[in-house]
C-alpha cells in the first residue's frame, strides 16, 4: 500500500461498500432529514451479525467521528451524532435492511 493512501480495503469487501452507500443515500432517513452523507465518517466492522436468519455485514454511516476519547458523551445532553447503518447479507450481496440507531 502506498504511503499516500488514505486506507486499503480488500477487493472481497468492496461490492459491499458500495452497495451499502448507495442504499443509505437512498434511504428515507437520508432523503427524510437531508443528510449529505456524502461527509459522513465510515465504519465497516469484520463483525458478523445475524439478520433475519441471514449473516450480514453491517456498514455504518456517523455525522461525527466516533473515537476511543469521545464514545461516553454520545447521547442525552452530550454529543448529537445522526447515523445510518446499512446491514448486508454476506451470502447474496444484497442490503437486507437499513435503519438508524434512534
């Protein structure tokens, strides 16, 4: 990897990534409170979770960056992140659900 890179993501991951912005930009809570997640921060886990039976992949979109230092003030009082979560089926590729965390 180049020193230059931002960040590597291995090809096997890639159809994920990109099926999962293109179903948050989509979504009704993008288009409902007009987030521009086009500057939203990324987070995809290696974490396997288990969706209506299906193992998925869960693609998650932050307003705000999420670090080790800032994690305990999320919420009630404290800092105001807006998220979409995108959850995808390891098997099919196909996005099995989309939602927000509140």
């Amino acid at each position: 990897m180049s020193e230059n890179a931002i960040f590597k993501l291995d090809k096997k991951y890639t159809s994920f990534l990109f099926k999962a912005i293109e179903a948050a930009k989509k979504s009704e809570f993008v288009i409902k409170h007009k987030y521009d997640i086009d500057h939203f921060y990324i987070s995809f886990s290696h974490h396997i979770k288990i969706n209506n039976g299906a193992k998925c992949y869960t693609i998650r979109f932050y307003s705000e960056e999420v670090t080790q230092n800032n994690w305990m003030d999320i919420g009630a009082g404290g800092i105001v992140i807006d998220d979409i979560n995108v959850d995808i089926d390891m098997d099919s590729g196909e996005v099995i659900s989309i939602y927000a965390s509140r």
